[in-house]
C-alpha cells in the first residue's frame, strides 16, 4: 500500500469535521489491519472489514451496510469513496453516494458512469465535501 496523499493529516481533517471513517477490503480483515497499523494510521478508522469479517465481498453492499450500522448513520448519509467498480457497485447497493478515485487501476471512462464524482486522489476528498455543503 503506497499513500497517495499523506494519510494522517487528511484523516485526522477528515475526523476533525465529525465524519466517521472506514475501510472495506476485499482482502482479509487481518492484513487491512496490518497495512493501517504500518502506516500508524489505524486509531482514525471507526470501521474495518475484509471480505472474510462476516459481511460479504463487495459489490455486495454488506460492508457498507456494516459500516453505516457501526456508526449509527443511515446509509444515504454516508460516502463510499473507492477505485474499483466493485467499490462503487457495493456503495450504491447499499444506498451511499460515490466517488471515485484514480488511484487504483480502473481509469476515469471505467469509473465515472457508477460515481457522483471522479476525483484523481482521495486527498481532493475535502475539497469535494465542501462543494456538497
């Protein structure tokens, strides 16, 4: 896992505007874990599961149902921002909205038929709450 942008700082942003953040693998649970651990990034996660954590693989939405129950947000008040089809088909199956993002190796024609919006990192991730209030 390489950042695309420095984690810490935008979590930490992230969480100082309230939001409540998550991760969805379709990897397992533990290595996901490892991967936030080694980036000391994983005390500004709320939510982590893998596709073997009991909630299904994407794109089912089991994860992001999960997610949105742990937190106490009603899905529709939840973003899933991903790089895959499989993030944003499991997103819109559970009824967020979605933003992709070109980080992974899905390009923007792939992605932005299945988004609210493409953003080339997650870093611009603030920008484009701020355009959404």
């Amino acid at each position: 896992m390489a950042e695309a942008v420095p984690l810490r700082p935008l979590l930490s942003a992230l969480r100082g505007r309230g939001l409540k953040i998550g991760l969805a693998t379709n990897d397992t649970e533990a290595p996901a874990r490892a991967h936030l651990a080694a980036h000391d990034i994983s005390d500004l996660f709320d939510f982590v599961s893998g596709y073997d954590s009991g909630h299904g693989p994407k794109p089912g939405p089991g994860m992001c149902l999960a997610f949105a129950r742990h937190v106490g947000l009603l899905p529709e008040h939840c973003v899933m921002v991903g790089d895959s089809l499989h993030d944003l088909h499991a997103g819109r199956a559970a009824g967020m909205r979605c933003v992709a993002v070109l980080t992974g190796i899905a390009g923007r024609d792939e992605l932005a038929p299945h988004a609210d919006a493409v953003l080339d990192h997650v870093g611009q991730l603030p920008d484009w709450l701020d355009q959404q209030a």
